[in-house]
C-alpha cells in the first residue's frame, strides 16, 4: 500500500542503506536485474515492496516479479478467467525471449498468491474506513436495488426474489499423492462461502429415498434402453431436493432423472464436485456453497434457504429448478417453521417451468404469481454459463487456489453486475411498456370477443387449478386388472405362435422319419442343395432354442397368470369378451396412449433445452457440436414416437388425431400436452379449457405480470438513485476524513471510489435514460433511506451537504441522447438471446 498509495522516498534518514541486486520480472521494462536500497530496519520484502517488487521467497528471495506485472495478470483474469498461470509464464519468457520453465510458472503462481492476499487486506482496510466490514455486510447491502429502502415507498410484494442452484462445472479433481498435497491452506477469508460445517449442519435432515419399483406392466416396444433405467444408482444416504416430501411427485421424478446422468459420473473423485450458488433478481451473488464429492443435496439448498432467513428476512421469492418439491422438503425441514412465519415460498424458474408438470405450473410459474413482474429468475443460468470458463483452470487446481479463483471471479461478476443494475431496470421497464401496450388492446377484443369479464377469467384460474390438484395416479383396482389382462393376452398369443412352431417341427420330424434318417433330431427338412447344408443345420437349432424359449415363457406365464387368480380370487379365469376383460383392455389402450404420449412430451422439451442450450452464448463450440448431434438424435427419436403415439392414438375409443412431425417439432406444440392428457374428456365443456379462453388468460396474466414490473422499477430505479447520491457523499466525507490522517488508506479508498464512481456514472446514466423514456410514469426525484445513515458515525453531520447532485452532472455529461442507443447496444448478447426465447416461450402457453 506505501509502494502504491504512499511516498516511496519516505525513509528514516539517520540509517544509511546499502545498494543490492536481484532478478527481476517485469512486464513493461523486461529489465532483468534491479538494485534497490536496502535498509537494516526493514525486511527485504518491504524493501522490495517499496520499489513496485513482489518477492517470491520471505527471506532469501533469488526473484521478484513487479506488483504491476502481477497486475496485469489479475487484470487479464477478470475478463479472461480460462486465461492460464502457464500461459501467462509463457507470455514472459515470450517476452523477456528466455526459453520457458516450470520454474517461472510456479514462482509466477505463489507471487500471485502472495499479491491476492494482499489486495484482499486492502480492500478488508478500504471497507473498514467505508463502514462496510460488519459480518454478512455484502450479502445484506451490496445490491441497492434490493436493499436500499426509501422511505414512503410501495411495499414490495416480495422483499426479494433470490434465486439458487447447483453446477456441476467447477468441480476439482481429488489427488492421491503429487505436489498439490502439499498446498493445505484454506481459504476461509471471504463471506461469499458458507462454511463446510454450517452446510453439514442440515445434512441428515433429508433421508435419500429409495425409489419405490412400480410394477412395470406394458413394456413399450419403442422405449430406448437408456431412458427409465436410471433408479438403480448407489443410493446416497444424503437426501436431495426432492426427497423431503411425503411422495415422489412428477416433477421429482423428472428431476431425479435428469440428475441421475450426472449421479453416475462417480463423485469421489472430485473432492469440490462443484458449486451451489444463490443470486438475487440483479445477478448480485448471495453465497456460495461448496458441494463436497456429491451431486445436488438438499443440504445445500436447505442452508442458503436458512441464510437468507436469518441475514436477509422478509418475505422472499425463491427461485429453484426444483422449487415445487424443494418447497416440501424446506416445510419438513428445521428451518420449516421460521420459513413459513417468514411467508416466503418457492417457485420454478421460468424456462425450466415448461418441463414440470402442468400441475406444478398452474401454481409455480413466475408468469402465474402475483408480483413476480416479469422476472423469469433464469439468472444462474446465466451466472453459471460464464462462471463455465474457470473450470479449465481450476479443475486441477489446490483447495485453496480454487476457491481464491472462484471468489475472484464472482467479485468481478459482482462489480459488473452492479454497474449494470440500471441497464437492466431499463431494459425490463421498455419490455413491460412494450407489452402493455401491445397485449393491453388484443386483451381487450379477446374479452369482448368471447363476452367475458375480469371476473370470468378469476373463476377461470380458480377452476383451473381446482382441476390439476384433483387429477389423481392410477387406480390400484385398475392396474391390478391390467396386469391380469395383460398376462392372460401374452399367454394367448405365445399359445398360438408356439403351436405354430410344435407343429412346423413336428412336420419336420415327420420328413426326416419317412426318409429314414431316424427322429433323434430335430431339424428342417432341406429346402436346398448340399451346399447349404451348415446354413439349414443351423436355422433348425434357432428354431430349436426359440420353441425351448417360447415353452418356458408359456410355462411362466401360466404360473403369473394363476397366482394373480389365487391372490385376487378370481375363480374363473376372464374370456375376451367379458365386460371385465373388455373394460381392462380399453384402459390398457389409454394407458399405452398416455405412455406414448408422455414418451413424446419428454423428447419435445428436451429438444427444446437443447435448442435453448444452443442459444446461450459461451457455449463452447465442442459443447454445440455435441448438442447438434444430440439434436439430431432427438429428432429421429421424435419421430419415431410420433409413429407410436399414432398407433396408441388409432387404437382409442373413439380414435383420436393422428399428428405428423411438422405439427411436433413446434413450438407451440408443448402448450397442448396437458389437453392430449385428458383421455376421459372431461376439459371438453370447460371455457378454461379452450384454446380461446386460454389465450385470453395468457394474455391477461401477462399484462398483469407487466405492470406489477413497472411498479417494481419504479421501486428499485429510485432505490439505485438514492443510492448513488448518498453513497457520494459518503466517499467525499471518508476522503476528507482519510486525508492527513491515513494518507496511503487514502489512496486505496480513492482508487476504490474511481471504480465505483464509474460504475454509478454507467447506473445514473440509465436512470436518466428511464426517466426521459415516453411513458415513464414513476418518481424522478431520489427519495430519503428507510434506515441508518450510510455515514460511519464518526463523520455523520460533517459533510453531508457538500457533495455535488451527481446524479444531473453524470445525465449531463455521459449520456447526451444521441450516445443512448450505442450504450443500449453493450448489452450482452446472451441476456438478449435468453430474454427473446423466453418472450417466445412466454408468448405461447404454459
Ligand atoms: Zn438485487
Ligand atoms: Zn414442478
């Protein structure tokens, strides 16, 4: 800090220093050697410290690299986080034109090591003098938009909306052996990681469940081995998300299933198997929690829920891939009943949503809660597709290295995440103008159209939800009667075919007597030459094998067939024409319809993830090459369960439409699963039901959702901009403060503040940007903090009054409106991407 911040000449002057030498490494000058003077009361790491050099080794340093090099290395990581210690060493000894080492590169990466601590320890000052280093701070108050309350304020409906999940991709490899043993250190001096133990502490609270085995009744020709297999894995002993509730509901099983891929890469040989992260709705990182060698446990969901309940409080949204079954699991948790008290709740995040059950939709969807906004809560998606690229460098990497790399990282995505609050208030805000004024006159003519009113579309919703809660599994009685018929089917049909076979052999037999070559074998009478003599030798032994086979399944079939009479009591065994039989087999059709149908429903969003996959930008090209072909696959498996659900479709009492491919692979086609469904026809006669009524409720959800986001902006912008002018005026009082008193803490806060002041020219210059949009309709003004003054209390009343408005001098100079559209352009291109596709999704049904 004295090197950067403070005189370097600043030295006693009664003690003279000697001159000495040492191997150097820097970047700019790519001198080799420096002489320094060294002063007997000073280490000679201060003293190198002093003239911009980081010494490698405490005592006897043989090297030092330049705080600057050092630098630029950090800086390069910040917008490059793949970017490696190796390549970096290359890049000097490229530069210095040395041949490289390993040396450079481990010498390079202690230095590094060395130069992070001691940024961290300037900043941990620079946040002392701002008031900013009570425990949990960050978490509570780095978002302004969330947090920084005005007084006389609309009460949000939700305090925050956070959103949690899992990743896999900066998992790091356990060693056995090898230098990185060696490297014990760990890396606790940061808030952004919840402590090993405190996660553990909700370890045993969810018992992993064992998947109950369904009977398995029709096997469907079509299935693909690799589907449906997955419940045998080693079960974990550890609950995940899903397994605190009561049942297996659809949702879980579909989760559990798209879990099991990444359950069979064996875990223990990653120590971190990744990461749990929490964000608010800003992409403002809560916390982070290591995964320690297991997939996504319930543990790590179960302490960031407490977290929040304890360090934020309030009312808060969650958003969570799994947050229908998460919810139950957190009910019968420890932490249940303060989260019930607390009133907050789950939901699915949007994109995901479509893959959950309709059911699950009608009640978790963020487009069907009121005060969600807009919000789709898809930000770790997006946190978690950049935070993608460490994990080349930090797979191999030591304990310590990794999390020092991964709090690096999310420091930066936080700081630019933060001077991007107002860019994102303005884009939500022009989207929800955009489509209340769109939505809002085709809303109208709809209700007019089909003569409803606002009130008919709530008794619409209510009966909508009424239906989905009351669908119900299968009928014990009734899958009892399928199994039955579908033994006693099997057992006519092998019946028939075997006799077929007993007698072409018998036949065969026959032949071979008369031409006198003796019945002790079996075997086909020859239909040709000698020639092929080997060739019928050996289609009589299939033959042979298949009668044994078609016996024996005969033989067990009669056996299931009377023990289901004994067990159930029938005494006399079901004629295909008894109204019983005739009854099972109608529902045996429906039942091989649903399964094709639900075979084609799984495969149609699982394109639709890859299609959505393809679309995020950082998608490295290998990872689309994969998923090109993925696709591919997908789609032939499309089609061939579009044959089968026809077939299934046909054989319907009455029959139903048959679909072709063209009609499938459309979007809009997932909005008609839950329709397809109702075999019983029940949704027939329900207004909600038809595809005009539901349209019109679409509709009115959407506007709905638009204008609660106007009021949220309204909320946040004017949260942001109260923010910015009292933050300055907390810099310019620490800096007055700080002046004489701690010249070199000066300098660091003052670099800080030049940040950050950036940061806050970018925010105020959107907040300008809103306000002078046509339709704007909120406050302009900044308001008065709902709380303590941001002021250290020591310097509170002292200059208060001296800032400058920099909210009007920063709309003056950075944003003239002609510069406006190229900053609208910055936005990035992912978040674009992400947002039309989920505005497409949005705009067909749920
Ligand atoms: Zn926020
Ligand atoms: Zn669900």
């Amino acid at each position: 800090m004295k090197w950067r911040y403070g005189d370097p000449s600043a030295h006693d002057p009664e003690v003279l220093p000697t001159e000495e030498e040492i191997t150097v490494i820097d970047i700019y000058s790519t001198a080799t050697k420096l002489s320094f003077k060294r002063f007997p009361s000073h280490s000679i790491a201060e003293d190198l410290a002093l003239n911009g050099y980081l010494a490698t080794a405490p005592l006897h340093p043989e090297l030092a690299i330049s705080f600057k090099t050092l630098e630029l290395f950090r800086s390069i990581r910040l917008f490059k986080a793949s970017f490696s210690t190796e390549a970096f060493a290359k890049l000097l000894c490229h530069m210095y034109t040395i041949p490289y080492r390993r040396f450079y590169r481990t010498a390079l990466a202690d230095a590094f090591d060395i130069y992070l601590t001691l940024l961290r320890d300037v900043k941990t000052q620079v946040m002392g003098a701002l008031g900013r280093d009570a425990p949990g701070w960050r978490a509570k108050n780095a978002c302004p938009a969330c947090n920084y309350k005005i007084v006389g304020e609309e009460p949000p409906t939700f305090n925050r909306m956070i959103v949690m999940d899992g990743n896999n991709s900066l998992k790091r490899v356990a060693t056995s052996g090898g230098r990185q043993q060696a490297d014990l250190r760990v890396f606790e001096d940061h808030d952004y990681f919840l402590p090993r133990d405190f996660v553990d502490q909700y370890a045993n609270e969810v018992k992993s469940r064992q998947v109950p085995r369904k009977p398995e009744l029709v096997e469907d020709p079509h299935a693909m081995p690799e589907a449906e297999s997955e419940d045998e894995a080693a079960p974990e002993a550890e609950g995940d998300p899903t397994d605190g509730a009561e049942q297996l509901g659809a949702c879980a099983s579909n989760w559990k299933a798209a879990a099991a891929d990444e359950k069979k890469r064996m875990w223990s040989i990653y120590d971190e198997s990744g990461i749990f992260a929490s964000a608010c709705r800003h992409s403002l990182i809560l916390w982070i929690a290591d995964m320690v060698r297991s997939g996504e446990l319930a543990k790590y969901g179960i302490a960031t829920t407490a977290k929040v309940l304890t360090e934020i409080g309030g009312k808060n949204m969650h958003g969570y891939d799994i947050g229908c079954e998460f919810l139950a699991t957190v009910n019968n948790s420890s932490i249940g009943e303060a989260f019930r008290d607390s009133g907050s709740c789950f939901c699915v995040n949007a994109f995901h949503g479509y893959s959950h059950s309709y059911t699950c939709q009608v009640k978790f969807h963020p487009l069907r809660i009121v005060g969600m906004g807009l919000e789709d809560l898809e930000t770790m998606e997006r946190i978690f597709s950049a935070s993608n690229q460490l994990a080349s460098i930090t797979r191999y990497a030591s304990p310590y290295r990794c999390r020092v790399l991964i709090a690096m990282f999310f420091e930066h995505w936080d700081s630019e995440k933060y001077s991007n609050i107002g860019l994102m208030l303005y884009n939500n805000y022009r989207q929800a103008l955009q489509i209340i004024e769109e939505k809002t006159p085709m809303l109208h003519e709809a209700m007019s159209a089909l003569q409803i009113t606002e009130a008919d579309l709530e008794k619409y919703r209510a009966e909508e939800r009424e239906y989905f809660s009351s669908l119900r599994d299968e009928d014990p009685e009734d899958l009892r009667d399928v199994l039955y018929v579908e033994a006693l089917r099997e057992l006519e049909e092998l019946r028939d075919t075997s006799a077929r076979y007993y007698d072409r052999t018998a036949r065969a037999a026959d032949a071979a007597a008369k031409a006198g070559s003796g019945p002790a074998l079996t075997f086909l009478t020859p239909t040709s030459g000698p020639t092929t003599y080997d060739a019928d030798l050996s289609a009589t032994r299939k033959l042979e094998t298949r009668r044994r086979y078609l016996r024996d399944r005969v033989d067990q079939l009669t056996a299931d067939v009377n023990e289901i009479e004994v067990r159930f009591g029938i005494e006399k065994r079901w004629e295909p024409m008894d109204e019983k039989y005739l009854k099972a087999v109608k529902y045996i059709a429906t039942r091989t319809y649903q399964r094709a149908l639900g075979r084609l429903q799984r495969l149609v969003i699982q394109r639709l993830f890859e299609l959505h996959k393809m679309n995020i930008a950082q998608t490295g090209y290998k990872a689309r090459t994969y998923i090109a072909k993925n696709l591919q696959r997908r789609c032939k498996a499309i089609r061939t369960a579009v044959k089968a659900y026809n077939a299934a479709a046909s054989a319907l009492d009455p029959p139903r439409e048959t679909i072709d491919w063209s009609t499938a692979s459309h979007y809009n086609f997932i909005e008609q699963f839950p329709f397809l469904q109702d075999t019983r026809n029940d949704l027939r006669e329900k207004s909600w039901a038809m595809p005009a009524g539901r349209e019109v409720m679409r509709l009115s959800e959407r506007v709905a959702r638009a204008h609660e986001e106007i009021k949220n902006v309204h909320r946040e912008l004017r949260r942001l901009q109260t923010w910015i002018r009292d933050e300055e005026q907390l810099f310019t009082a620490v800096l007055a403060d700080l002046k004489d008193k701690n010249p070199e803490l000066h300098g660091a806060v003052l670099e800080f503040w030049r940040r950050r002041k950036t940061a806050n020219a970018r925010n105020a210059a959107y907040i300008h940007a809103t306000h002078t949009l046509p339709g704007f309709s909120g406050i302009r003004e900044p308001g008065t903090h709902d709380g303590p003054s941001l002021l250290p209390s020591h310097l509170q009343g002292a200059a208060t009054s001296a800032a400058p408005d920099m909210l009007t001098e920063m709309a003056g100079i950075s944003v003239g409106d002609s510069e406006l559209p190229d900053l609208v352009e910055e936005e990035d291109e992912m978040d674009e991407q992400m947002t039309g596709l989920l505005e497409f999704m949005h705009t067909l049904a749920l």
